[in-house]
C-alpha cells in the first residue's frame, strides 16, 4: 500500500464543503476537500520542479510550524514520490544534522528559507504563491517517519508505512464517529457542524494522528487565529469548536485562566472562556496528575485520556469519567493488543502489573541509520519502557522504567542526551548524572567543592550550557553532595538509583538554582 | 506610543495573573520567569505575545534567544524598542 489509499479517505474523498479553516493577516479563509486537493496538486508541481535533481525514493524534511499548507506539502510530497521526515520546527542545527545522517535527506520545507550547506530549501512563503497545476509524474510513497525533538544530536527516526497509518485513520475516524460517549457529545448539524481546533503539531504523532482521523470522520479542522493559549481560548469560542485535544500543560493553563477571570474553571467558566459548543476533549502526550485530572473532569467537558507512544501511535482511550482511578488511561483500541512483563522475573502476562509491551498494526516497521532501514520484529511485542496495570482490559499507568522524562507539555526529554550536553564535566567534577524530578530534569553532581559549587567554574559553565537548550529542556535545579553517588558493575553513575538516594541522604545535598 | 516601564510592568504582571497558579504580588521584578519562578514556556510564550500585541513591538528574537527574563528585563526591553520606534 502506498500514501495514495491515507489521501484518499482525508482529502481526496473528503465529502464536506469545509475541510480547513485558517486566518491570515486577520482574514478568514475555508477550504473543502475539492479545493484543498487542488492546493495539494499544485503544490506538488513546484515542488517536482524545485526538486527534480532528486531522486524519487529520497527523504525530504518537512520542518515547518502548523500552516494551512503543511498537509498540501505533506500529500504532495508523497504523491511525486519522495518519502517525508517530519522534523520540529525549532530543530536545532545540531540535531538536523544527526537527522541528515541517519536519513541521507537531501531536501527541506522549512517556514522561511533557511540555510543548510547544500541542502536544497523551498519555504512555505515560496509554496503559497503556486499557480493551479498538477505534478507531470505521479508515484506515490509509502513512507514517513516521525523524529525525536533531538537536542545534541542522538536523531531518533521511526518509520511508518502506508497501512499502518491508514489502518490508524480507518480505526480512529470509526470511534469518533460511533462511540456513544463521544457522538453523545455533539452539537447540531451532523460531523461538519463539529469542528476540532487544531492546537497540537502537525510533525508529531499525536497532532498528526488525531487530525488525519478527524478528517477521515469528516469533521473540519480550525487552525488558530491567533498563536498562544489566549488564542486558543479565543478561537475556541469564536469559531463554536467542539473538540480540543491537547497536552495536560495547555489544559492546566486553561483551567487556570477560567479560574482568574471567571472565579473557577466549572462548566459555566469554561463556557465563557472556550465557547458553549466545547463539548468534547482530549488529554493526551504527556502524564495527567491525578490533581489535573480529578479538576478537567470538573469543567463539564467530556474528557478522553490516553495512552501512545511515537513508536507504537495510539493504543489506548478512554473517558476519564469511566473510572474512579485518576491513573487510568482507557481501554485498548486502533486494533492493539498489549501486556505486562514482570519487572521481576520476566514473566509475560495478559493482565497485572508489569513494564507495557504492545503489538498491531499501526505500530512503526523501522528505524533509519544511516540511511538504511533496520526493521522491527513485527511478531514481537514493543517493550514501551512503562510501568503500567492492565485490569479487565483497562490501562492504569504507574510510571516509567526508562529514563526518559516526559514534561507536562508532553515534550520527551533524554536524560542522556543532557549527560552529552554537559559531558565538559567529566573533567570538573567526580560524577554526574541528569535525572527526571517531579517530570523536570534536574541535574545530580558529586563533587569535593559542593560546598562552594555555586562560584565553581563547573557551575558557571552549566549556567551557560543549559542556555544553549532549548526553554522546555532546560535543567533548573542541581543536588550536588561532596559524597560518591551509587555507581552501576560498569562503574558509571546509576541514573535508576539517584532518587532514592536523594531520599536517604537528604541532608547530604544542596539545591542550587541554575542561575548567574 | 507614550508608555511607561512601570506600565509595561504592570501589563506583564496582569497576564502572568491569569496563567500562574502562584500569587503574582509575590513576585519580585527581578526574579527570573524560568530560573527562579520555574514559569514553563507555554506561560512565558504567552506573556510576550501579549506584550507584542499591545505594545506593537517584534519580540520573535527574544522569543527565540529564551535568555533569561524577568518583569524588569523584559518590561524594560520593551519600552526601548517602543521609544525607539
């Protein structure tokens, strides 16, 4: 199968007269699914043209903020024959350069031009300036592939084929439009009356499915008047958007916005704030405190949680509502069959507790190295690195037994990635080691000057070096401790063990703000 | 436009009000958004686009840059650029 079968059941067939809504230069423009698959052929016929001395087959990255034409791209890359790497807008040069190994692309959409060594460059502002036309040679994909928001440069590229995808759409699209719980939810005026704002990037998994699904169901996408959380909640309310997925950060900083203006973040506070017709919600990306949790279901809206990694898409769902348990993530679906194993002893269960491996269709087929494929075992199950309790069938999630720390603004972070940002260390202090603390990283040091460590030239360097980060990966805190910290059989710092040894050894360490 | 820093001020306080759980008069003019106050950057991004939009000033670089900020800094910087125009 190939990406043609994903375009037809989005854009290509889409039926309704409203597809996409975006505003540019505060003008509102609409386009049904007719129109916008001409923008998608026209797009392509440039794009033909400016890539035409590369060969078919090659990745090109799609590296572009959410923009009404980042679909029109995205197909139209597919449709003459180039498979796309969907890469973040704020990439670092660092980690676009690991990604061009991995990969070998040769080409890049990019916002505004940019340049990088002889990577060829077509903008989104050169894109919206296309004459009607078609490509001369159609030759659809198969495959795309979603990136890690590398930060030094350990690039993380999984690769989806086309009926892994389509089997995600086609699963997808069938519970929005069937579920009882969420067609309960509707407003008047079928699946077009019910628009999803679109508030989640498009080059990550999550924005990227949740939309392609919608689509397919035939509801229309609103893009935001206005970037910001104040634009969501004004778009929202504006435009009667029914549906709002988004990570827990956005969602907390909702509820705290109604709660300022309004007095509490009730249904009648939400109303005002978001629009009577947000009836529907996702909280996804990212883990929902219980705290958060027991407060969305407050709002009056009808809140789905869930459960999905980049490797895997979505593999869970569920309303909140449907279980007493704050930690519960829903029921397996988009034909996914999971279980535990037994951090113990390895045992392979159906039900209990256990780090979450799960299987179907809709899961990644490889990974790029060096321009080469490396497939997965599609017989067996992939080990998510989550602690999790599958009980009759539902997902409760316990925590994490990677060490990857997920922030509430569903942003993954890799402790090990920041060990190699600050590996300069190795030479001025006795140990190190980056940690996730109250889903932040925070950095552990072993150090003789622990004392003074604050005008030591270690802490001054990671004062400078945490700036090269990006905001949401920043380390704010450090524990530093003149004591040796627990160390593995390979004598290297035991990242697993630090917490608890925090715990033991309290007074032992200082807590120092990453600061000049 | 005829503003001053101590309006800025208070413009950046009124919206950090409405995104922070914390007690905005707390806050002192010099403690940093995200060293200090541990702010995240859907509030940070938030409070400049704000401050864009009522002053008519471009903050996409400091946006980018993400130096270090507190109400001071940035209510200062703004006001430069806004005498400047």
């Amino acid at each position: 199968m190939d990406y043609s079968k994903v375009y037809d059941i989005t854009i290509g067939n889409f039926q309704g007269e409203h597809l996409i809504t975006w505003f540019k230069n505060g003008e509102k423009h609409i386009a049904g699914g007719k129109e916008y698959a001409t923008v998608t052929d026209s797009v392509a016929a440039v794009l033909e043209k400016k890539f035409s001395g590369i060969e078919k087959g090659t990745w090109i990255g799609l590296k572009s903020n959410n923009h009404y034409l980042w679909l029109a791209v995205f197909f139209g890359l597919l449709k003459i024959g180039y498979p796309v790497l969907l890469l973040d807008a704020n990439a670092s040069e660092d980690s676009l350069e690991a990604f061009t190994v991995q990969s070998h692309m040769k080409a890049i959409v990019t916002d505004t031009p940019e340049s990088h060594g002889d990577m060829l460059n077509v903008s989104m502002a050169e894109l919206e300036e296309f004459a009607e036309s078609f490509p001369e040679n159609v030759c659809w994909e198969s495959r795309i592939a979603f990136c890690t928001s590398g930060t030094t440069g350990m690039a993380k590229i999984y690769v989806f084929y086309a009926d892994a995808i389509y089997a995600q759409c086609i699963n997808v699209s069938d519970y929005l439009l069937h579920d009882k719980g969420i067609t309960g939810t509707r407003n008047e005026g079928g699946v077009q009356a019910n628009p999803m704002l679109l508030t989640l990037p498009l080059r990550h998994c999550l924005g990227f499915g949740v939309t392609l699904a919608f689509i397919t169901a035939g509801y229309p996408i609103v893009l935001p008047a206005k970037p910001g959380i104040f634009g969501m909640a004004d778009t929202c309310r504006d435009e009667g958007i029914w549906f709002f997925c988004s990570v827990p950060a956005i969602w907390k900083g909702l509820m705290r916005i109604a709660e300022a203006r309004f007095g509490d973040s009730g249904p009648e506070s939400m109303k005002k704030l978001m629009g009577e017709k947000l009836t529907f919600g996702c909280s996804s990306g990212a883990r929902l405190d219980p705290a958060a949790a027991k407060k969305l279901m407050g709002t009056g809206i009808y809140i789905v949680n869930g459960w999905g990694m980049t490797e895997t898409s979505f593999v869970t769902m569920g309303p909140l509502k449907d279980d007493p348990a704050l930690d519960y993530v829903g029921i397996f679906y988009n034909k996914h069959s999971a279980v535990v194993i037994d951090t113990e002893t390895g045992d392979v269960k159906s039900e209990g507790y256990g780090e979450l491996a799960v299987n179907g269709r809709s899961m990644h087929t490889s990974t790029l190295s060096d321009g080469k494929e490396v497939f997965r075992n599609k017989d067996e199950y992939f080990r998510s690195g989550d602690l999790a309790e599958i009980r009759n069938g539902r997902l409760y999630f316990k925590g994490r037994c990677k060490s990857v720390i997920i922030s509430d603004s569903g942003e993954n972070i890799y402790p090990e990635e920041l060990d190699t940002h600050f590996s300069f260390l190795d030479e001025l202090v006795e140990q190190y080691a980056t940690v996730g603390y109250e889903d932040e990283p925070v950095l552990f040091i072993s150090s003789k000057s622990a004392a003074e460590f604050e005008n030591s030239t270690a802490f001054e360097r990671i004062v400078e070096a945490d700036l090269r980060l990006p905001l949401g990966k920043r380390i704010t805190r450090i524990f530093v401790t003149d004591k040796p910290m627990p160390v593995t059989s390979k004598g290297e710092t035991a990242r697993f063990y630090l917490l608890g040894f925090l715990e033991k050894n309290r007074a032992d360490f200082r807590e120092l703000s990453v600061k000049k | 436009m005829n503003v001053t820093v101590e309006e800025i001020k208070e413009k950046i306080r009124s919206t950090l009000n409405e995104l922070m759980e914390e007690d905005v008069s707390k806050i002192t003019d010099d403690q940093l958004f995200v060293e200090e106050l541990g702010v995240n950057s859907i509030v940070i991004v938030q409070v400049f686009l704000t401050c864009q939009e009522t002053y008519g000033v471009d903050l996409t670089e400091e946006m980018k840059l993400a130096e270090p900020m507190s109400i001071q800094m940035l209510a200062e910087k703004i006001h430069n650029k806004v005498i400047s125009q």
